[in-house]
C-alpha cells in the first residue's frame, strides 16, 4: 500500500513561499518596530492620520480613498521608518492592477509635513541699500567738487588761504548679517531658570520630535544636515531622534558628548540640572 502526501505535508512550502514575501503592511511595521517608533509617533511625524496607519499596517487600503492616496501614504509611512518606498509602490501596483493614471484636476497627495519658512528681516538688502547710497552720496560729493575747482584756484591767487575740507571716505561695511541660527554664546546666556536645548543636524539628516513637560508638540519633523532648532521650556524637554547618530546636542550652553550610533533611535529627555540624559 502506497502513502501519498497529505495536505499538511504541503503546508511548509507555502508558509515558506508567503514568508518570502511579506506583505506592504507587514514590512511596515516591522521597520517601524525596527526604529522604535509607535504608531502615534508615525502618525505625528507624517500628519497621516491615527486610523489610516493602523488600516495600512494591517494591509486595509480601503480607508485612504482611493490608489492615489493609498499610494502616497504608502510612500510617506516608508520615508518615516527609513525605507525605500519604490519597492512598496511596485508591490502594491502589481496587486492593484498597476499604476493609477495620473490625476489632471488635483495634485497627488502627500502627507508630509511642509515646514513653514522663517522669515526675519532682509539684512542682505538693507545692507546693500546702505553701500548704495553711501557711494551715491561720495560720487556726488567728488562731482561738485570737481566743479568748484575754478573757484578754489582763484582764492589761491588772490592770496586767499582755500578753507580745508576733508572729503567723506566710504564706509563700506563688510560685516554681513548675523547666522539667523542660535549661537553657542547666545544658548549659553540663555535664562538660568529654564532648560534650553539646541540640536544640529551635524552629520547628516535625521527626523526629530520635541515635546514641552505637558507634552505639547515643539517641533515634528525632517532635520536636513546643516539646520539646527532650539528648544526651551520652564521644567524639561523630551527629544526623540530618528538618526541620532547624525545629531549634535547642546544642553543648557553645553555639548553633549555621545556615542550614539548612526540610525540609532534615541529617546531622551534634558532637565534645567543637565547636561546629563534624563
């Protein structure tokens, strides 16, 4: 009597074969867990709201409402857990019939938070106005003089002692306008009587959230390398760093000197007592 394979005994390969590719929710959250992020943490970081994140993570692209947005949440939940989304897009095309044609009325939807832009005053152009009219002011002064000089030569003959005067030198001011950036000294003479934190992306760029002591949203988002943001508050201010190794901090006018590791999670909190991690 022969023996044939029963169902069971095929069951490992296709466990096999479905673990091999997991699905676009799956991978999700496993880079998510990865970086130490929380689903409310996701959710702030990339505006996309609480009940979305939680539908794509479990493969439910239903609530996004429609392929264009699924597509951008997609891209937007990849981007905050350090993944490539490219290879997520091209998964979720082949299970949804492919690309979706390109939408003529309403720009594609993203969720990513747009950082509005500081505007201070124009230090450039005001300075530029003033170099103006200094050398106007000169150019004028060496015309009409120019023009005088008949007149001076007849006081000289006439025994006539010409008055001096001392003609206006430019002053061209070289200095440019100050780094709008907080300074060390400036952090350093910063109010003894609160917590004043200052973080620069130094090595690279990282996603960083700020949070007051009453839990109040400072600043949520992408840190390019080369900006920096400061924070104060009365009591303490709770940093989580998306890459902290890419991170400079200063406490209270101090440098933190760290180990952290490039693409480390780094969840910290500075009190008015640093520099120390609290």
């Amino acid at each position: 009597m022969s023996l044939g394979k029963s169902p069971e005994d095929e069951r490992p390969f296709e466990d096999d074969r479905e673990e091999a590719r997991l699905s676009i929710g799956r991978v999700l959250q496993q880079a998510r867990i990865t970086a130490g992020m929380t689903v409310d943490d996701v959710s702030s970081a990339t505006r996309v709201r609480l009940p979305i994140v939680h539908a794509i993570e479990a493969d439910d692209f239903g609530p996004c409402g429609g392929d264009v947005y699924a597509r951008g949440h997609i891209r937007t939940l990849a981007r905050a857990v350090h993944l490539d989304p490219a290879p997520l897009l091209a998964q979720y095309d082949a299970d949804h019939g492919g690309r979706p044609a390109p939408t003529p009325v309403a720009p594609l939807f993203e969720a990513e938070r747009i950082r509005p832009e500081r505007r201070g005053p124009n230090w450039t152009a005001a300075m530029v106005a003033a170099i103006v009219a200094v050398v106007g002011f000169v150019g004028f002064t060496a015309f009409k003089g120019g023009n005088d000089d008949s007149g001076s030569n007849t006081q000289v003959a006439e025994g006539i002692k010409p008055s001096t005067s001392t003609t206006a030198s430019p002053t061209t001011k070289k200095d440019k306008p100050e780094d709008p950036k907080p300074s060390d000294s400036a952090i350093a003479a910063a109010p003894q009587d609160k917590v004043t934190v200052q973080v620069s992306a130094a090595d690279g760029k990282s996603w960083i959230s700020a949070k007051d002591h009453n839990g109040r949203l400072l600043f949520d988002g992408l840190l390019k390398q080369g900006e920096s943001e400061t924070f104060q508050d009365s009591e303490k201010v709770n940093l989580v760093l998306g890459d902290a190794g890419a991170i400079q901090l200063y406490v209270n006018g101090k440098k933190i000197e760290n180990d952290f590791k490039p693409g480390a999670v780094e969840r910290l909190t500075y009190t008015k007592g640093d520099p120390q991690v609290g």
